[in-house]
C-alpha cells in the first residue's frame, strides 16, 4: 500500500463548500484590474497542516499537509484508506470546508513523500547507521550521516543540477521522542508506542515528472490505488552497487574508537582494502569516526590509495538485502 506523509495537493474551487472570510487577499494593477484575489492559510499552529492557498482567479486551491493532520492515527500515512479522515480533519478546524468525494476524485498531487516504516527486530544504533552511510552506492549520491540528541540517520541526495533525488533512512523512534508538538496532544502515548522500534525510510517527490515516473499519473486516486513500492525501487537501484565488495567488519570492530585509533590499529593500506578501494567511501569512513577536521588524515590516505588503487575486496553486505526485503513485504 502506497503510503505517504508530506503531500502538496492541487484541487479546483468546486470542491469548496464553504470559505472563512479570514485571510482574504485582493490586490489591483494601477489600471484597477485585480491581480490577486485569494485566502491564504498558514501558520496556524495545528499539527500536520502547513497552508491552504485558495486563488479565485486561478480557480483552485493548494493544500499543504501532512499525516500528523491525521492525530492519533499518525502511523498509517497518507493512504487510500485514510485520506478521507485527513479531510475530515482539516474540516473540522472551520477554516473552509471540502466536499469529501469531489476532492478525491479531482485532487492531484504536486509533490509527495513516500514513507515505509520498518522494523529490523534489533537496535539500529550508531553502528547501523554508521554503516549505512558507508555502503557503496551508485556515484551520483551525496551521503550525509548525521547525529543528534533529537535523531539518528542518513540522508542520499542526487547530484543532479536540477531537480535532486532525496532518499533518508532514520531512527523515527528517536526523532518521536523529541517531538514537543507531540506531547500536548492527548494521543502522545499511542503515537509513542505505534512507533517503537520503527526506522522510517522517506523519498521526496518534489517534482510532476518525479511522480509519473513511479505511478504513471499525479492523480491522487490512483497513486494512493498503486501497489508501486517506489521506495524498493529507489533503494534497490542505489545500492545496485553493492555486489559483496564491501567490508563491514570494519564498523563492527571498531564502533567507538578514534579514527586516529583505527589508523594505528590496522593501517591505512587495511583500511583502503577495506572500503573496496573506493575514495567517496574512503574519505565517508574517515569522516563518520573523526569528530572534526577529517580532512587532516586524507593526505596520507591519498598517497597510500594511489598506490594500491587497483585491488578489490569481497565480503558480504547483508544489511542490504534485509532492507529490500522488508521494503518489499
């Protein structure tokens, strides 16, 4: 099932039933023809909805909304079983009211998040997501590891000029606990426990040829219908890399130490072989166990890596195959 949180939503003015007069807009040229006439909605403090634009002139209305409009049911996403209750929610708050049944029919997509939510059955701890980020990929990707107090994850973006891929695996149990929003709802303790163990992955579709590219259309209907696993998709052509010639033992061993530690441990020319003779991944392992200034060691590393830039490694990257399968479950 096609599940989506953040989700950017065209739909024409006939869908409307009923408009505050709050938040109304008209503006005129020197030659007094309106150039703008329209309600604009936004920072309104209500969990999950981030603006309603109506444009009279342009006779449609943009949403912008996201599945914790959905309350207590947050986990469930966007999806074709829930979009109903997400507009009944945004109902509910009085600003306008939509015919429930014309906006399915007529909504279209202008940019989406698609989210799986999976559960590894262990601890994915700095380890696995040190790990993660260290997997070779295909070269068109910038790899971000990042930590904090508030989350834990990794974070693929496409080196395309124009519209960039944006593909994130994190710890969503980390990031719920930190959500202060979350904890002045009454519903704070079933969110929590819907989301123990959960490691979300998220792709941004920020683009109309980025969601025709998965589901053929923008048609809200018939993406939300698509059994499509776009994220599948995504992960399984990044990693088509990822042939067993990446040595993980590497993260296993010595999770925690320096790299400075490390160096003086096993090498530089053990820690070449190690990342498959690969420099992106080379100079990604340097920086994930070097708090600051990780660029100090890669001259050294240089020199060694040209020297040795000719071998291969093999060894097995399960963790990938774990992945993919839930993501196709």
């Amino acid at each position: 099932m096609t599940r989506l949180d953040s989700v950017k939503i065209i739909v024409p003015n006939n869908c409307l039933e009923l408009t505050s007069d709050s938040y109304h807009t008209t503006l005129k040229n020197r030659f007094d023809l309106i150039t703008e006439d329209s309600f604009t909605f936004n920072k309104l403090g209500v969990r999950g909805l981030k603006s309603i634009k109506i444009d009279n002139l342009a006779k449609n209305t943009i949403l912008d909304f996201s599945s914790k409009i959905l309350r207590a049911d947050y986990v469930e996403g966007i999806n074709k079983n829930t979009i109903s209750q997400a507009i009944d929610n945004i109902n509910d708050l009085g600003l306008i009211k939509l015919d429930t049944n014309k906006f399915i029919d007529s909504a279209k997509f202008l940019s989406l998040d698609v989210t799986d939510n999976i559960k590894l059955g262990y601890e994915t701890n700095e380890l696995f997501y040190t790990t993660l980020a260290n997997v070779p990929l295909a070269q068109k990707y910038d790899i971000s590891y990042y930590k904090s107090k508030s989350n834990l994850g990794v974070v693929w973006s496409g080196k395309q000029k124009t519209l960039k891929d944006r593909f994130i695996f994190y710890d969503k149990t980390k990031e719920i606990k930190k959500d202060k929003t979350l904890f002045s709802t009454d519903y704070s303790n079933k969110i929590t426990n819907d989301f123990i163990g959960v490691n979300r992955i998220e792709q941004n579709l920020t683009s109309l040829a980025q969601i025709r590219a998965y589901y053929k259309t923008t048609n809200l209907t018939d993406v939300l219908q698509s059994d499509t696993k776009a994220n599948l998709i995504k992960f399984t052509k990044m990693t088509s890399k990822s042939d067993n010639n990446f040595d993980l033992r590497l993260f296993e061993h010595y999770q925690g130490m320096s790299y400075k530690a490390i160096r003086i441990s096993i090498g530089e020319v053990e820690i070449i072989k190690r990342c498959n003779y690969d420099w992106s991944r080379i100079e990604l392992f340097v920086k994930s166990f070097c708090d600051k200034n990780y660029r100090r060691y890669l001259v050294s590393l240089r020199d060694e890596y040209q020297r040795l830039n000719k071998a291969l490694g093999k060894t097995d990257v399960g963790i990938i195959e774990q992945i993919k399968q839930l993501l196709s479950a």
